[in-house]
C-alpha cells in the first residue's frame, strides 16, 4: 500500500514537471515565432526602400561612367 502511494506521488510529480516544462517552451517557442514575424515585417518594408536605393546607384554609376 505504502509503495503504491509512493508511485502515485512520484507520477504527479513527474506529469507536473512535465507540464511546467512544456508550458514554459511554449511560452518560448511562441515569442520566438513572434520575433520572427516582426524581423519578417521589418526585412519586407525595407525591400522597396534597398530597390530605391540601388536604382539611385546604378543611375549615378552610369552617368559617372559616361563622363
């Protein structure tokens, strides 16, 4: 009897561990995919204005080329 309480004891306090465990990785594994949503929004606002930019090169590479 003494050792089936024992068992139980030890089993709760395995399956508690496990859920604290695996709620704080979730809790981890969600801000990390919420950084990379935002290094993803900030990376595709930036596209157009890096396009511009190299546009803007390329015109004055060719016109100092041509003199």
């Amino acid at each position: 009897m003494e050792t089936n309480v024992r068992n139980i004891i030890w089993l709760g306090l395995i399956l508690v561990s496990a859920g604290i465990t695996y709620g704080m990785m979730s809790q981890r594994l969600e801000a990390v995919e919420t950084k990379q949503n935002q290094l993803e929004m900030i990376i595709l606002q930036d596209i157009p204005e890096i396009k511009e930019r190299v546009i803007r090169l390329e015109i004055l590479l060719e016109q100092a080329l041509a003199k």
